[in-house]
C-alpha cells in the first residue's frame, strides 16, 4: 500500500471515530417566479388569478396600446388563431397543444365552455406576465400601479425555454402528455446556448425585439428571413458553385417547429426535370419510447455555411441541344409547414411556405468562382 493510500485511510478511520456533525438541510433554490411547470408544456400555466384584469389582454389595452398591438400582431398574439397551427391541431385536436398554443388555465377553461375569446388571444400578456395572481416582470417602474414581483430571469433564454426548448412527448389515447421523452422536438434554446451569442446579455432579445417591442419577429417576418441568410452562387469549370449561410440567426436554421425547413433550388426553365434541390431540415423516426428520435439534420449551426457543385449538365436534364444562353433560376424557399395529410376540404388560409431569394441570369452574367485556394 502508497503512503498516500495509508494517509488517506487514516483520514476516514478518524472521521469516522468523531462525532458525527449536524446534517443542515439545504433549501433547494425557489424557482424563478414566472416557472410554474416543467419545460414541454405537459400541464397548463396557472396564472393563479380568474380575474380579467389581469388574464385579458384587452385590459392591459387600455393602459400599454403601444405594446398591445405589436402583441396582436405577433406569432405569440396569433399562436392560437393562426392558419398554420389550426390546420395542424383542428383534425386532431390534442390537449398537450393547448399547453403552449393557448396556454392558461383561463384560457382553457374558457375553451371548455365553449367560450374561446381569451384562447384566441394565443400566448398572451398573463401567459408571461402573471402568476400567483401578480405581475412578473424584469424589473418595476417607479410610476407603476402595480404589485410587480420583480425577477432577474425574466425575459432571459430559461424563460423562453418554457416553450421553446423541448423533447418529444409521449401522448395518451386522449392526447394528453403523460411523459416527455429523451428526443429533442424543439431545441432553439439549447442551440443558442451552444453557439457563439450564448454570452450576449440580452439573450433572446438581442435580435428578437428588445423590452420595447413585443413584435418578437422570427420565421414569419421577411426581414428576419432575408437578414439570416446568405446565399451566393459563382460559375466553375462545368459546375455552378452554390453556397448558403446562416449569417444572422443566434441558433441553427430552420429552429423551431418540427416541419420547418429550407429548399435551395437551381434549375432551368426548359428543364424543370432536371432540378437540383437541396434539403435543410430534419428527419425523424419513431423511436422505442413512444416518441420519435431525429435521424438526420442538414440544418446550419450560427455562422456556419454549406457549400454545393450544381452540374450544369444535369441541370439541362440530358439535353444535348440546351441552349446555353437560356438564364438559370435559383431560389431558397422557407417552408413552415408541409401538408402531410392533404385534403381538398382543409383550404390553408396563409401561405405554408415564403420565397426568401429569387434569381433569375444568364450564365455568363453569374460572376466566377475564385481559383481555390
Ligand atoms: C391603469 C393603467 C394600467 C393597466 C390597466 C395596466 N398597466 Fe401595466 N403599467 C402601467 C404603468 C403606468 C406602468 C409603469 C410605467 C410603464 O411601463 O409604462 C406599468 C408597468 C407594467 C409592467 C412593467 C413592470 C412594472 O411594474 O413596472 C408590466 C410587465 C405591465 N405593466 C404589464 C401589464 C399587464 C400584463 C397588464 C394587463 C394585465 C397591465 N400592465 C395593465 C399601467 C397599467
Ligand atoms: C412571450 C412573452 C411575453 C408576452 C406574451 C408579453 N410580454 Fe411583456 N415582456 C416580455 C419580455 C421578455 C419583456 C422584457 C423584459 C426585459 O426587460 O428584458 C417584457 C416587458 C414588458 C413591459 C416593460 C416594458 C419596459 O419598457 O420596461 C411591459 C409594460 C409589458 N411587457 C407589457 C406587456 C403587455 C401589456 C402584454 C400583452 C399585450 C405583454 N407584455 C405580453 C415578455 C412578454
Ligand atoms: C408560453 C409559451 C411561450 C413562451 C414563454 C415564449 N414563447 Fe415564443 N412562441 C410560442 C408559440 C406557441 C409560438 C408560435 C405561435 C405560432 O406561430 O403558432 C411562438 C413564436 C415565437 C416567435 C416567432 C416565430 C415565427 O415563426 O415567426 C419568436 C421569435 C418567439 N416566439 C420568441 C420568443 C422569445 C424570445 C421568448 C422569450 C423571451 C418566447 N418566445 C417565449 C410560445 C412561447
Ligand atoms: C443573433 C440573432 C438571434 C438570436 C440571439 C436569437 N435568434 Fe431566433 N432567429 C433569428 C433570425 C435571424 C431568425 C429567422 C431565421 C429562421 O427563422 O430560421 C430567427 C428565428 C427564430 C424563430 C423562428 C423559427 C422558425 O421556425 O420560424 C424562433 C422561434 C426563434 N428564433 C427563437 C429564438 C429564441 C428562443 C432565442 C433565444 C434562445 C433566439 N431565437 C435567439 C435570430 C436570432
Ligand atoms: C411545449 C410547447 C408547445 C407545445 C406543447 C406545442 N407547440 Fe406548437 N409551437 C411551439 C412553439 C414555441 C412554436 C414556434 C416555433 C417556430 O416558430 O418554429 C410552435 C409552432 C407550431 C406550428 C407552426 C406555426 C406557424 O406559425 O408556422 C404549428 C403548426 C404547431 N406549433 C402545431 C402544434 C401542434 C399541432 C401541437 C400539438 C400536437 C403543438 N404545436 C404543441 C410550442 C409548442
């Protein structure tokens, strides 16, 4: 046995001789005070309160219109209403989707009755501001009529987490979450904390809005779209070089939902046969727990770009009589949402997908590539 074995026991034989100390309990750390759930929305935000002038937005209107109608029009204010949620959730409504889409027991008490005017306001003032029947906010101005409990967290990416960051869920026969799984379905905030604006101090809001603005514009505004990403093109020795980067985005591109995804294509008007596509997206599978795991993900990290040779040739689908001064198409095109169960009667009411780049030019006109390196 090494002296430094021997010493060591020689320790533990007198720990174990003295008395033994007082074990002190140590209080686990309150949660911040907007956390009443776990993340995956298993169970409805209890705002502690059914008084509607704290769980309708329409009577913090009267007060805050400014912020009011950037919320209104916001995803957060039309996460209940809009066409792309309900054409997903009306066949098959499932009580795990209210727990985000309309999150409040207020809400989900209305819906019960048949009464969905507080469920249309989607995710509202109360789903983030109130809880035990008080506001919650970052921090309380000194002309505030209000009894605001003020938390550090609030507003920061553990908050937007609550929604924004979970696993797959196992559903029962009702659709109610029984369990959540080990499988990411969303990861936007595991994805910023991961990447390079993990350290920015305003989190979320760097590029989401500010305190200011409750627009929080993301997938579905076209600035957000055409800021985040980059795409180029340049003309080799018989093949295009096509090149897209996620050069704004603080988390990987697409984030979010689970259809969401990008489609870079290139193609000739006279050949539509002959395009080349590339997908950017996920894959899933259905896994041994009930849920589903991703087995693919051509997504970009924050910065990160992904580079493509695109055969002029093929493009012409075989073509031997192309003519080479026909102009070649690109476009990059989000999609939100695909239509897996297409049905004639489901008549999308807003666009499932958005064009972000559309370029049309001959091939001479495409700049060339630098020599490599
Ligand atoms: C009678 C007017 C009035 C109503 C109604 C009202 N607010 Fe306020 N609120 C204020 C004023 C004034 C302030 C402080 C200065 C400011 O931010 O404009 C404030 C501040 C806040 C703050 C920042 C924290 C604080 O205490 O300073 C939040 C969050 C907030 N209000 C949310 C709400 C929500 C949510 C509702 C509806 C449930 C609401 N307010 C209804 C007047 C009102
Ligand atoms: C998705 C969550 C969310 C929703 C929904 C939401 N807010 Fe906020 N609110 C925030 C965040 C985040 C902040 C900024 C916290 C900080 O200071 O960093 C904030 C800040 C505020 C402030 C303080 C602004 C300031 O100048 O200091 C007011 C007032 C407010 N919200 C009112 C409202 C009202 C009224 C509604 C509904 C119309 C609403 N909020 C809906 C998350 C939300
Ligand atoms: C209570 C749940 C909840 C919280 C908390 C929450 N969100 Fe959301 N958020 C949603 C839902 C649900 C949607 C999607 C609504 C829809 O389009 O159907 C959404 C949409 C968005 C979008 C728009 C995405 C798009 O497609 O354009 C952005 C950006 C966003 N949230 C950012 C944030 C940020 C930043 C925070 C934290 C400050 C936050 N959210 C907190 C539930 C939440
Ligand atoms: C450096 C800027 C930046 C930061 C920081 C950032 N985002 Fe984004 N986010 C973007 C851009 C740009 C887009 C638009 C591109 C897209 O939709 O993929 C976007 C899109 C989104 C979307 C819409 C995704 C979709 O499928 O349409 C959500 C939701 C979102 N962000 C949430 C968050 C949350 C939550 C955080 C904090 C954890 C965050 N973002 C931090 C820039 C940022
Ligand atoms: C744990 C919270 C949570 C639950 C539960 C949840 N969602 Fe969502 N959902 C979100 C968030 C956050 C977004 C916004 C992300 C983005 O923009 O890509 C979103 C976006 C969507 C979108 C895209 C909407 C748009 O504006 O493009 C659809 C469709 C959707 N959810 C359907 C559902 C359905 C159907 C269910 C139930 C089977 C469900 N969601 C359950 C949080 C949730």
């Amino acid at each position: 046995m090494s002296r430094g074995r021997l010493a060591a026991l020689a320790v533990v034989v007198v720990a174990a001789c003295a008395p033994s100390p007082r074990i002190e309990a140590v209080p686990a750390a309150a949660p911040p005070a907007w956390q009443v759930r776990a993340r995956g929305g298993q169970v409805a935000i209890e705002t502690g309160t059914r008084d509607l002038a704290l769980n309708d937005a329409a009577a913090c209107r009267g007060c805050h219109a400014g912020i009011a109608d950037e919320w209104q029009h916001s995803r957060h204010g039309l996460a209940w209403t809009n066409g792309i949620f309900q054409r997903e959730y009306g066949p098959a409504p499932k009580p795990w989707c209210v727990n985000c889409h309309a999150p409040t027991t207020a809400q989900q008490e209305g819906l019960a009755t048949g009464d969905d005017r507080l469920a249309a306001q989607g995710v509202a003032c109360a789903t983030c501001h109130v809880r035990g029947g008080r506001l919650v906010a970052k921090g309380r101005a000194a002309g505030s009529p209000h009894d605001t409990v003020v938390d550090a967290s609030f507003g920061s990416p553990a908050f937007c987490a609550d929604c924004h960051d979970f696993t797959f869920p196992i559903l029962d026969d009702a659709g109610r979450a029984v369990a959540m799984t080990d499988h990411p379905m969303q990861a936007t905030v595991t994805s910023f904390n991961a990447g390079p604006y993990a350290r920015e101090p305003a989190g979320c809001l760097t590029c989401h809005g500010s305190r200011h603005d409750h627009a929080f514009p993301g997938g579905h505004a076209p600035d957000m779209l055409a800021g985040a990403f980059v795409v180029s093109w340049c003309r080799g020795a018989d093949a295009l070089q096509v090149e897209l980067t996620n050069a704004a985005a603080g988390h990987r591109i697409p984030t979010g939902d689970i259809h969401r995804h990008l489609l870079l294509r290139v193609w000739r008007s006279s050949a539509p046969a002959g395009v080349w596509e590339a997908f950017f997206g996920r894959r899933f599978e259905e896994a041994d727990d009930g849920g589903k795991r991703t087995v693919w993900d051509s997504g970009l990290d924050p910065g990160a770009s992904k580079r493509f040779p695109v055969d002029l040739a093929a493009l012409a689908d075989g073509d031997p009589e192309a003519d080479p001064a026909e102009p070649l198409n690109l476009e990059l095109t989000y999609v939100y949402i695909a239509d897996e169960f297409p049905r004639r009667d489901r008549i999308p009411s807003e666009p499932g997908t958005a064009s972000v780049v559309r370029w049309r030019e001959p091939l001479a006109a495409i700049p060339p590539c630098a020599p490599a390196r």
